[in-house]
C-alpha cells in the first residue's frame, strides 16, 4: 500500500541531488521511498498523511549502544557527580548483574530502550555485546541483540573479567575473546569492537582482537581515545577499522589521518558521542576539528548504564550544535546518514564497507557467514527512492529547532520500513 506524505514544510533529504526542500511530498510504498518531489507534483496513493507545514527527516541511526545488560549504576553516577572520576571497572558491575539476569529479563530491557529509541526517532541502531564476557554471556547478547537490532557489534574485549586474574590474566582472557568467544558469537554479528583505553585493553591486545574479527569476516569498531590519549585512533585507521569512537583526546596529526582515509572513498568514521562525555565530565570530541579536517563523522547516544544513559538522538544533536560548534545540518547529517555509513547500511560505494582489507584502500568482502542470515539491507540514512521508508515528523517548521528548543520532544511521528510506529 502506497502512502503519500505531504504538507512537509522543510524536507532534510540527505541526499545530494535533492538536499532540503520546501513544500515537498514523499511516498512511501511497502518498505521503500518511492518518490520524493514538489508537493504540487505528487502521485495519487492509497493514503494521505498531511503534516500541515512541519519539518520531515530521516529517522535517527545510532551507530553505537550497549542495550544488553540487567541493573543500574546511579550509585556510581551520584560517585561522579560528586567528583570521583569515570573509570573502566565499573563495567564490572553490570557485568555480575547481566550474567544474573534471565534472558527474558534482558530482552524485556532491550525492549525497552528500543521502543524508547523509536519514540524519539530512532529508527535504526546497533547495539554490542560486552557485558556477559563468558562465551555462553556473550553469545546470548548476540542472540538477544539480533531480535531488535540493525547490526550487532560482538563486545569480548569489553573488559578483563575479574576472575581471569588469576586466570593468566589479560593476554590468557585476550586468547578466550580471539578463539572460542568469537568462533561462537561470529554467525550472528556483524563487527567486533575493543575497549583500546587504559583499565581495559592495551595496543597489543587490542590489534590480536580486531585482526581476529577482521580474519572472521567482520567489521571493526574501536571505543578509542576516551579517557585520554590513547592508540585507539592510529590503530583504527591502521587496521582499516569502519569507525572509531569516542575521539574524546585526539590530536591534529590523528584528526588528519582520520580525514585521510576517505581520499580514496572509504573510510573510517569518527563517532562522538555527547551525552557521554557530558556524562563522564570528560572534554567534548572536537567534532568542529574533525568536520573542518574533512572526515566523516556520526553522532550516537552510546546509551548504557554506565557512561550515557540516554536513548536521546536529539539531545546528543542538540549538544553538538550548542557545545560543539556544529551546524544544525552537519549535526544531523552525522545522526543520520552519519550513522549509517558507520554501520555500512548507507548503500553507498562511499561508505566504510564493514569489511576494508587494512591498509591496501581495497573493500574486503564481508564474509556472508559473518552477517547474520544475510538478510536484504535496504539503505539507510537518507530519504531518496530506493531507501529504506524511515522517516521522523518534528513538531516543527525546521530542523533547527532540534538545537533552538533543546530537550523539548518534538518528533512527533515516525515510520519506520514503511509501517507508521509513532
Ligand atoms: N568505554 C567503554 N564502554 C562504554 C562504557 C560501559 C560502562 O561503563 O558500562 C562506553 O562506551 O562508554
Ligand atoms: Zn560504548
């Protein structure tokens, strides 16, 4: 059934060709954009929706959360509040309360938070694994994750469990993640993370965990340069990772190597993460630095219950603009089709592939076992013909009121793969 939507009194299309349109009409048709125009020149549907002058975006893409744990860290939170500094061990504690809870106990809090995404506009994101840590935790994170996620990002290296240290420690845990951990979670995600920062994983440790998913097929993600400066950057771009996250401490020459890997249209994205750093009180990503370098940034919540316990796109956007220098535009762009290209669901040649053969600047292919059933990817990210129907109506004449009214809940209608959700 075909849904002609129109009234949009600014359209943001990401696209190219058609950038942002007034008086512009979109239809929809199945899962798929099937037009997009003047709405004076719009096809007959079976249904119209008139948005009466509002502004229509592509849904949200949070290319970076953590949605599959069980308790809470207020305690830890009130801590940092009142001074006491972020510090990796706290994943520990989730850690316990994650392998004690029951998967429907875990699925009923993914639930949760998806539906809380989609409220807000969400209508793609990925989420990791990382808080089971064992091969049995993670691999039903996995499983829990693909019942509601685009992609899934297997998080081993999330952090050395406590009781490894008298287990051989790191490198003994570093050859769990790197062999029966990632033999077993492999067929069901997409792309493998490190936690690359001090009280985690060292460079060595990280570089064995990322060349054993890329040997596996799958892409790389890094959480990098969070707490401080760090190899997380230099390693991500070494290895041809598709984003590195965080960015928090990085210097010119890594915002220039970051810039530099899409001269020849792939890249790695740089992915910032606002509520995160506002959360752990740590200095906001230079995203501004990173956009004027030209690299390709996304915007995320990394929602968890540790360091950014928000499903808030719009807040993380309204965060750039006002405490990051970006434009309302770029922000959105980066929360978008930004997102996309980090997760290589943009549907273009330009977009990091989720597999890149590190350093030759050629496209590994992803390994087919590597993704989960190899379902169809329709594109995300932008609203054009041919791309996934996911689109957000705001309570508003423009996109710029994501920054001017900031923390008021403006998305008042989403569609996600074509069917109406808010
Ligand atoms: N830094 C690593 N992982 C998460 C934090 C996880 C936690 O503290 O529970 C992050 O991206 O901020
Ligand atoms: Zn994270």
């Amino acid at each position: 059934m075909a849904t002609l939507i129109t009234g949009i009194g600014e359209l943001t299309t990401n696209d190219d060709e058609r950038g942002r349109m007034r008086d512009a009409a979109v239809v929809v048709d199945g899962d798929v954009i099937a037009w997009v125009g003047e709405a004076s020149a719009a096809p007959a549907a079976d249904e119209r929706v008139d948005v009466d002058g509002r502004a229509v975006l592509p849904g949200w893409v949070d290319s970076h959360t953590h949605l599959v744990f069980a308790g809470d860290r207020t305690a830890e939170f009130e801590a940092r509040m009142a001074g006491e500094a972020y510090a990796a061990g706290g994943i520990g504690v989730t850690v316990g309360a994650t392998r004690a809870a029951t998967d429907d106990e875990l699925t009923a809090n993914l639930d949760r938070l998806a539906d809380e995404l989609l409220r807000g506009g969400t209508t793609a994101f990925e989420t990791k694994t990382g808080y089971g840590l064992t091969v049995a935790d993670e691999l039903r994170s996995a499983r829990i994750a693909a019942t509601r996620a685009d992609s899934v990002t297997f998080l081993g290296a999330h952090l050395v469990p406590q009781d490894w240290a008298e287990r051989g420690g790191p490198d003994a845990y570093v050859d769990l993640v790197t062999g029966e951990m990632l033999a077993a979670v492999a067929p069901h995600v997409e792309a493998i993370d490190v936690f690359c920062e001090r009280g985690a994983f060292d460079e060595a440790q990280s570089r064995r965990v990322l060349e054993a998913g890329r040997a596996a097929g799958l892409a790389l993600r890094v959480h990098g340069n969070q707490l401080g400066p760090g190899p997380g950057v230099r390693l991500a771009v070494e290895l041809g990772a598709a984003s590195v996250d965080h960015v928090a401490f990085i210097d010119d020459e890594e915002v220039r190597m970051l810039a530099e890997t899409w001269h020849g249209g792939t890249g790695t994205v740089a992915t910032v993460l606002p509520a995160c750093d506002l959360s752990t009180r740590m200095p906001l990503a230079p995203a501004r630095r990173l956009v004027d370098a030209g690299a390709v940034i996304a915007i995320a919540t990394n929602c968890n219950p540790g360091t950014s316990y928000t499903t808030s796109m719009a807040f993380c956007v309204a965060t750039a603009v006002l405490q990051m220098g970006l434009t309302v535009e770029e922000a959105v762009r980066a929360a978008t089709l930004g997102g996309a290209v980090a997760l290589g669901l943009d549907g273009d040649e330009s977009a990091a592939a989720p597999v890149r053969a590190a350093g030759s600047g050629e496209r590994g292919v992803p390994d087919p076992a590597a993704s989960r059933a190899g379902r169809a990817r329709l594109p995300l990210g932008r609203i054009r013909p041919g791309a996934r129907a996911d689109l957000q109506v705001l309570d508003a004449p423009s996109i710029t009121h994501l920054a001017y009214r900031p923390g008021v809940p403006l998305t008042s209608a989403v569609w996600r793969a074509g069917a109406r959700v808010v």
